[in-house]
C-alpha cells in the first residue's frame, strides 16, 4: 500500500492526524559522519493524506540551541495535539559532551497552526513535585495519550534498564508530570536483551467500542479491505499460518471465511499452511443461497469428515 521505505532516512518516525483534517509527520533528523553534524533541529511535513506526507515539503520548526542544554542529540520527536493546542515532546541533550545525559523536552506551538506558527521553548519535562527520579540524566521517547478524559505520558528511562514509566498530566500544562512515574513495562523477554536490556519507543494502542454487523460488540475493528495486493495477502496468509501452528501445531481442523473479506483471509492460511506440509480444508459462506452449482449457503468443506471423505 505504501513504498518502503517510506521516508528515507527519517529514523523515529510518527504520524499524528490533527483536528484540522491535515496529517503531520516528524521524526530524527538524521546525522551524518558524527552527531555534529546533524540530530539538531525538529522537522514537520503537512498533508491531507498519509501518502502525501512522502514527497510533502519539510519544514524545519525549531532549531537545538547553540550550546548547552538542548543543544545536541534531538531525537525521537512526537507532535501531539493536547487541549487544543500542540506541542512537541522529544529527547534532548543536557549538556554537549555526554550523548547519556539526555532528558525529555517539550516545546509548544504558539498558535494554531504547528506547520506556519512559531514554537516556544518550554524546556526540560518537569517531574511531579517529590518524584526525584524522573527525567534525572537519560529519560526518552516520550508519547502522550488520553483515555477516559484522563491524560498521560509515557517514556523510556534508565532504572537499571532502560524501563517504561506511566504518569498523570494536567492538559493545561502538559509539560510536567501530575504524579510520581509509575513503572509500566521492564526488559523480560529475550529479544529485550541482545546486548543491551531495553524498553523504549512506547507507543498507545487504543480500543475503542464498535459494533460488528452482527450486532456483537468488540473491542477493535481491523479493515481487512485494506489488503488489496497479491503481496498483502500473501503476507496476511503466512501469519495466519503462523499463528495456526502455535495454537494447534499440526493438528488438523477447518478454516471458515466469513463473507466477504474473510473468504481471501481463510483461502491465503490454507494456502500457506499447505506450503508448510499440512493441508487443511476451508469453507466460507455466501450472503444469499444459492440453488445452482454446489448450491445452498456454504462454499467449500465445512468438517473434517467432508474432508476424508474427498
């Protein structure tokens, strides 16, 4: 669906649509040969559309200060509307000779139009009054949030690892924390610790309340009419199968594909598992019966015993 890569070298990338109906992407600025020469400014791109974000102009808001604080390692940018306003919450330096002193900072837009308007330092991320941990010599990748009318922020810090902690904002003054931080996620897993235990880059997977046709509430929604290519589905197939075998492993059962954009997810799983040497039947259903062909409202082997029996 889009060109990969997307944006060449923009590491850290993030993408927030506004309230305005424009897209906005930031992310690193990269350096090139040695950090000198580069991680020194936040860049922006505006479009109606996601794709158009690829080839929109970039625009430089803010620069890092000439010396000192703020004035090396600018990474990790994210751009978020908070309270009708927007801000910018990034890593930054704290002093100029040690890349592990660095903390979160934020900057503010200081109108209504973060691609035009002007952005106002705001500094260092303050921590809630007797937190004496957070943002104390390497805290980054900070990401905002809301749920439920509450507010919070989330980012990565040294606490023996680089862990992720949770805490409270007020949104009329989103540049300080309202609560002591609040441990969220530590390095357990092994791909957490090649080399180095780490927890950062949070991102918010939000769940919402949507209500299926059949009338059955859920959770979340995934379009699958968004597979629109050979490679997509092909792709989707294999982690079906993926997941088939780590729930059943060879054991053998029968995929159905709901009508409509389930028949091409059950028909690529079958495919799939079939490359991987287990082969396993499929059916779907149709919206009206039929009374010519096979006929009635299913297409395909709908049991095992229709299976042995072919």
């Amino acid at each position: 669906m889009y060109p990969n890569p997307f944006i060449p070298e923009r590491a850290d990338p993030y993408i927030v649509k506004g309230t305005d109906e424009f897209y906005y992407f930031t992310a690193s600025y990269p350096a090139y040969l040695n950090v000198d020469s580069g991680y020194d400014r936040i860049i922006l791109r505006k479009s109606k559309t996601v794709i158009g974000l690829k080839d929109a102009e970039e625009k430089t808001i803010w620069y890092a200060h000439k010396k000192g604080n703020m004035a090396k390692h600018i990474w990790a940018p994210e751009i978020h509307e908070i309270n009708g306003k927007w801000y910018v919450l990034f890593a930054a330096s704290g002093s100029e000779n040690n890349v592990w002193d660095i903390d979160c900072h934020i900057i503010m837009c200081s109108g209504n139009d973060p691609y035009n308007d002007n952005w106002i330092d705001m500094g260092k991320y303050t921590a809630y009054e007797g937190d004496n941990f957070s943002f104390k010599g390497f805290s980054l990748d900070m990401t905002y949030f809301e749920c439920a009318g509450n507010h919070y922020v989330a980012w990565a810090q040294n606490g023996g690892n680089s862990n992720v902690y949770l805490a409270t904002i007020d949104p009329e003054k989103p540049w300080q924390t309202t609560c002591p931080a609040m441990l969220l996620t530590k390095p357990e897993y092994d791909w957490e610790k090649v080399v180095f235990r780490v927890n950062e880059g949070a991102s918010v997977l939000k769940f919402g309340d949507f209500t299926a046709k059949s009338g059955r509430k859920i959770p979340y929604f995934i379009n699958a009419g968004m597979i629109k290519t050979g490679d997509q589905i092909t792709k989707m197939g294999e982690f079906y199968a993926k997941a088939y075998f780590e729930k059943l492993g060879a054991k053998p059962a029968v995929l159905y594909g709901p009508a409509y954009k389930g028949i091409s997810l059950s028909i690529s799983a079958a495919v799939a598992l079939s490359k991987n040497g287990l082969n396993v039947p499929f059916f779907f259903n149709r919206k009206e019966v039929k009374d010519h062909g096979e006929g009635g409202t299913f297409v395909g082997i709908r049991t095992r015993m229709e299976a042995e029996n072919q």
